[in-house]
C-alpha cells in the first residue's frame, strides 16, 4: 500500500519534522557527529545518516559544471 504525501502524518507533524531536519542541518555545518545529533534531536542515527547525504554541502566559491545554480533545498523546505 502507497502512503499519500507526507506519509499519512498530520500537517502539524510534517511540520515539526521539517523543523527537526533544519536543526540537524545547521548542526551539520556545525560539524556535529551523526551519534550526537540523533541523541539530542531524538531521532534514529539513520535518519541523521540519510539527512547528512541528502543535505546540500557545496563550498562557498566552488560552482559545478551548472554554473551558480544553487543546490536544490526543496528536502528540507517540506511542511
């Protein structure tokens, strides 16, 4: 069985997992460790192993073939 979009969570929950998400990105730049984050945000370390891969890390002043697009964050922007 398909799970509509979201999962079957609430508009709220999708929310709060989005907020989830962003705080573990901003602990990425930090440079935070995967155990660390999982422990203090309350997830599981594979979800912060998938989000860690999913996350868009492209160094200031280095641009791909694709010129100055920036990575796509539409991952992370979900409520």
């Amino acid at each position: 069985m398909r799970y509509a979009e979201g999962g079957g969570l609430t508009a709220e929950r999708r929310a709060f997992r989005s907020q989830v998400r962003l705080e573990a990105g901003g602990r990425f730049a930090a440079g935070e460790r995967t155990a660390v984050i999982a422990k203090e945000l309350r997830v599981s370390e594979r979800s912060v192993e998938r989000w860690r891969r999913a996350w868009p890390c492209v160094p200031l002043g280095r641009r791909g073939r694709r010129g100055s697009r920036m990575p796509n964050l539409q991952y992370w922007r979900k409520s």
